[in-house]
C-alpha cells in the first residue's frame, strides 16, 4: 500500500489600525494498492517545484527453468 499525504498551512498578519489574521489549512491524503511484482526497498520519491516524481521498478519474474514439448 502506497500512502501519500500532506498539510499545508498558510497564516497571513497585517496591521494597520487593526490586527487582521487570517488562516488558510488544506490536508490531502491519497492511497494505493501496489501490485506485489515491485520493489519496494529500490523505491524512491523525489519532490521537484511541487511536483512528486516516484520510481517503482518491478521485479522481474522468472521463466520456466525447462519446457517440454510434448
């Protein structure tokens, strides 16, 4: 399972004759089924100008070892 999630706050203050505030919370949550086949410990994620970039290389399955004509 793959969970992504993340909290953005802004908090914006102006004085004048008055104090003024304001705040502004978001929360984002998103998750995945993965399929078995990746792996998961050569797994990497990166985050570039606010875009999440991630890397998932699958395993690779194995053949029969013989096959039999018959």
């Amino acid at each position: 399972m793959l969970e992504i999630s993340a909290k953005i706050g802004k908090k914006k203050e102006t004085e004048e004759e008055y104090t003024r505030k304001e705040r502004e919370y978001t929360h984002f949550y998103r998750a995945f089924r993965l399929p078995t086949s990746i792996k998961e410990e050569e797994s990497t994620a990166k985050i570039e100008n606010g875009v999440l970039t991630m890397t998932l290389p699958k395993m690779k399955l194995e053949e029969p070892a013989t096959k039999i004509q018959i």
